[in-house]
C-alpha cells in the first residue's frame, strides 16, 4: 500500500469507526439492515484517473458510468446488496425496495451531509444503486442473458465518483466488518485507479518483419472475425411491410422494429479499448457497462429516459433520424431534410405526446419547445426535443415510479403502447433483454437517472450480439429503415471489429 493510499485508508477507517458507533447508538430504532458508509474526497492525482483501468481489471460484479459532455463518471464495484424484480410491478417493487435500502445506510456525523459539515457547494456523493432493467417485464429466456433478470441494482462496495475535476470513493461496509480491513480493501481498490494513457486501451498490433510497402505479401493476416445477422434483409424489409399494414388497418400508428447481428472473434473482446473509442466518438452520449460473471453489457445511448434531483425532472424526445454528410453542405442539407420530413417529424411527435401525457400530471410547470432540434452524432442524426419539469410537492413521484409510466416510450416500443408490444411479440423474433431498457443509478432520496440502452450490446468471452432498431410509421420504406439500422450498428461494430 502506497503513502497516499495508506493516508485515504486511515481517514476511511475513522469515519466507519464512527458510523459504526452512531449505528450501535441508533439500536433497534434503525429500520431494517443497517450498513456502514463513508465518503472522502480524492487528491487530484486519483481523481483524474480513468475507471476504465477498473473495469480492465475487476474479477468482481461491476457498473460503469461516463458523460464527458457533462463531466459525470461512476464506477461501482462488489454487490453490498443487490435488488432484483420482475413482472408488471417492476418499477414500484424496486421504488420501495431501494429507497429502504438506501436509507439503512448509517454514516458518521462528520461524514453525514445532513449534518451541515458535508461538501454542500458541489454535492458530496452518498451512496447509490447502479445496474438496470430489461426492455420486457419478465426474465429472458435466451441464455445469452444469464445473469441480466428482468431488472437488477446492487449496492457497490467501491463507488468511484467524479464530477468535473474533482472526485470521491463511497464505501459500504457491513456492521460486523473490521473498519480497519473495509479501509484496507479500499485503499488497494484505490491502487488499481490509475490514469492510463489511450494507447493502453489501443488493440495489440500484429506485426511482421520484412515485408514490403508496395503490396501485402509477407504481411501477416489481421484478426478475422465473422458477423452474421439475426435475420436475412429481405425478411426485415418484409416486417417492415407489415407493421405498415398494421398502421393502415388502424391497428397501430408507430412501431419500433429492431435486428441483432452476432460477432465471433478469435478471441476475448476486450472491453476497455472499445469503451474508449466510443467515448471518444460519443462525447454526447452516456457510455455504459454492466459486468455479471462472463457477460458485459455495454454501449453509447445518445437518449434519457429520465432524470429527476429534488423536485426537477427532465427528459427528452428522441426519434427521426438521418446519416450525416461528408462535407459540412451535405451535412447541412441532410440535417434541413430531417427536420423537414413529414415522416421523422410524425415520428418525432408520437415521442413528444407520450411524454407530455405522463409527466404533465405530476409536474407544476412542464417546458416542452415546439419544435425540436438536431442532435448530431458521429455517423447519425436525430430529432431531439429536451423536456423540463417541476414536480408537485406531494409523495409518490419517484424515478422509477415516473420511468415505470414511461418504459417503454413511442421512442422504443411504438403507439398505443400494448398494441405495439403485442405486435412486436408476435412478429419481432428477438429476445432484447436489456436492449432499449433503463440503465443508469439511483440515490437516496428517490432521484438519480435513467438512460435507454440504445447503441448497445451484450459481450461475453469472443462473442458479441449487437442491437438497434428503426421506428416504422405510414410513410416507412423498407430499405431506408433498414439502413437505419446498419448505421446505428456500426457504432458499436466498427470500434468492435477494427476491420
């Protein structure tokens, strides 16, 4: 243990100390199982580490976080608890459930916020709950999903935060653990935080000496992977046709269809290389990963479901889409043809409406623009209308209770909603399990975020499934949504493959 993780540890192991003595204190009068927290501010030589070196090297259950657009990384590690649902009553279950076992966690007084001796200028961390749920209310049944249920949060032991130049560590401990060797594990947690240089997460160059550079001869053979979609695209085309039968029966007005394309490597993905490549590409977007056991899901959303901090709640309409162009005239004109397109723009409003229908109720005020704005990615733009509201000051409106109204929104599942679920069931043929679901963390006083897991996809050893999907509406052609979905694919197969 080094100097400056020796010196943290000391502080951790006063402040669990001290929780320790103020839970024994509380006696019976705490609800529930209590467990031990404590927070302490990091030296910037930590603080501008990278959690991906982290993630390289976690054996544990693990859940990563990062918006460098907004200056946000997470990283949590080891489950101190873990919450699973399922069913039609996900959402709520979970709402209880969490906000119980947040509020059991016991901190010293001079650790504790609510004392007035936290960082209150910029919001000292507390402890959060980190993972997601699946698109459907039930567990999968494909075993590709093993150990993602219908939804699941965990408690970290370890939980890295960073918001702009500075950062903390929150640890959890149980009553009966030894403070001294709850600080010691998280000290050496701290030794793995290191900064890593990009060509850390860079792929292994394959070299061959003497070859020449006027062709390939004697050049050894990169690493070959083999791609293969869920379905042949005439098939998709095909699906597209008949939720447009659909829609002009009446029997639907929007449906998201989506497709998968499986990747076989030579060998095990590696996971941060890819992460750092999208986040470089994404700066926007919110990069993710949830690690259980041999399986990863990762990703790049561009789109909120939800957010929610004291009595304000925000949200955002993401739908109608358009490549982007190779010189800034043609971006330009494809960007005035999106938001032009009376096709992207009904599409667009579906969203819109289903969001306005679920959070006017509970909001005072609600800002809604009028028309959207351009949202644009590397590869892809979309529609995007930003909503803002402010809660009523009365209980029961929750993250999860306010994204269990919204999952899944017009953006994901289609309009009206069963009708659009029921489709897809029958005619989709594909297990999403946590494709288009929530992801994201939740805090103790019912808030947190929520993100769609769009640009995502499920690694496990050499093998990867990626997803994504394409809202159909009356005026949907066939091959335009089809290519959609390959570019939206490429997000995630390009940095995947290294082709």
């Amino acid at each position: 243990m080094n100097g400056l993780s020796a010196e943290l540890a000391r502080s951790l192991e006063a402040l669990l100390e001290s929780a320790r003595d103020r839970a024994r204190s509380a006696g019976a009068r705490s609800p529930g199982r209590t467990r031990l927290g404590a927070c302490v501010p990091l030296p910037r030589e930590i603080a501008e580490a990278d959690a991906l070196a982290l993630l390289e090297s976690s054996q544990d259950e693990c859940f990563w976080w990062d918006h460098p657009e907004a200056g946000l990384t997470l990283y949590g590690e080891g489950a101190a608890a873990t919450l699973r649902a399922s069913g039609p009553g996900r959402f709520r279950e979970l709402a209880v459930r969490s906000c119980a076992l947040l509020g059991t966690i016991q901190r010293s007084q001079e650790d504790d916020p609510s004392s007035g001796d936290g960082d209150e200028a910029f919001g000292q961390p507390g402890p959060l709950l980190l993972g997601g749920l699946a698109f459907e209310d039930a567990d999968s049944r494909d075993p590709i999903w093993r150990g993602f249920p219908a939804a699941q949060f965990m408690l970290p032991r370890h939980l890295f935060v960073r918001r702009g130049d500075r950062a903390w560590l929150f640890v959890v401990a149980e009553v009966g653990d030894r403070p001294s060797e709850a600080a010691q594990g998280a000290a050496h947690f701290l030794e793995r935080l290191r900064p890593v240089p990009a060509r850390d997460f860079e792929l292994p160059e394959r070299r061959s000496a003497g070859f020449e550079l006027r062709g390939t001869a004697g050049m050894e053979a990169g690493p070959s992977y083999r791609v293969r979609a869920d379905r042949a695209h005439r098939d998709f085309e095909a699906q597209v046709q008949a939720a447009r039968r659909a829609i002009a029966l009446g029997e639907l007005q929007k449906v998201v269809l989506a497709r998968a394309l499986d990747v076989q490597g030579e060998g095990p993905a590696r996971v941060a290389p890819l992460l750092a490549k999208l986040r470089s590409a994404y700066p926007a977007c919110v990069g993710f990963a949830m690690k259980r056991g041999d399986g990863i899901f990762v990703g790049a959303t561009p789109e909120l479901l939800i957010s929610m901090q004291g009595r304000t709640v925000r949200t955002a309409a993401l739908a109608g889409s358009a490549p982007r162009g190779r010189d800034p005239e043609a971006d330009a004109h494809l960007g005035r043809q999106l938001i032009e397109s009376k096709k992207e723009q009904e599409e667009h409003r579906f969203v819109v409406d289903a969001l306005r229908e679920v959070l006017a109720p509970a909001c005072t005020r609600l800002e809604v623009p009028e028309s959207p704005r351009l949202l644009r990615l590397e590869g892809i733009q979309h529609l995007e209308t930003p909503i803002r509201g402010l809660l009523a000051e009365r209980p029961g409106s929750s993250l999860l209770e306010l994204a269990g109204n919204l999952h899944p929104s017009p953006a994901v599942g289609g309009v009206p909603r069963r009708a659009a679920l029921d489709w897809l069931d029958q005619c989709e043929g594909l297990d999403r399990g946590w494709f288009a679901g929530p992801i994201g963390f939740l805090d103790a006083e019912g808030g947190g975020e929520l993100r769609v897991a769009l640009r995502s996809g499920l690694i496990r050893g050499s093998r990867a499934r990626l997803f994504a999907g394409a809202g159909i509406v009356s005026d949907s052609q066939p091959d335009a949504e089809l290519e959609e979905t390959r570019v939206k694919l490429r997000a995630l197969l390009a940095p995947l493959t290294e082709i």
